[in-house]
C-alpha cells in the first residue's frame, strides 16, 4: 500500500509523486492501492499526483484505487470530472 503525507500541496508535489513512482516501481502487489487517511492538508496539486499515480500503475498493467479520500479533495476531483479516475479501495 502506498501512502500519501498529511500536507500535499504544489510545495510538496514533486517529492511526493517522485516517492509514490519510486514505490509503485518496488511493488510486487498488482492492485495498487494509495491510503489518503492521513491527508489534511492539500490543494488540486493532490490530485494531479493522484492522476498521476494511476497512470503510473496503469502503465505497468496494474489496478488503482484510493482508500479514505478526504471529503473535501473527493469533491474538488468532482468539480474537475475526474472523480471516477479515483476509485474507492474495498
């Protein structure tokens, strides 16, 4: 399972989408799962490293799904038509 931070905005961004392709490259497991419960703090930068997890794991003929997505980013990838590239974990 990947992790997202607490804080990710457009400062974090990078460091963090460069963390999650380090991660996705190591996993063995072929349904990729990305935990969002720790999440507080985040602007749309979030779901650009979200989108860009999934193509990632995509592109390696993996599954992609996000477990406790806050609320509030779930409703911000609603405004942007991308919600259902962001699939809820069982």
């Amino acid at each position: 399972m990947l992790v997202l931070p607490a804080e990710l905005t457009h400062k974090q961004a990078k460091a963090c989408a460069d963390m999650l392709a380090q991660a996705l490259r190591k996993q063995s497991e072929r349904a990729v799962v990305v935990e969002a419960a720790a999440l507080t703090h985040f602007d749309s930068s979030a779901l650009a490293v979200l989108l860009e997890c999934r193509r990632e794991a995509l592109a390696q003929g993996k599954s992609f799904s996000v477990r406790q997505l806050p609320a509030d980013l779930r409703k911000l990838a609603g405004l942007y038509g991308v919600a259902a590239l962001l699939p809820a974990a069982p």
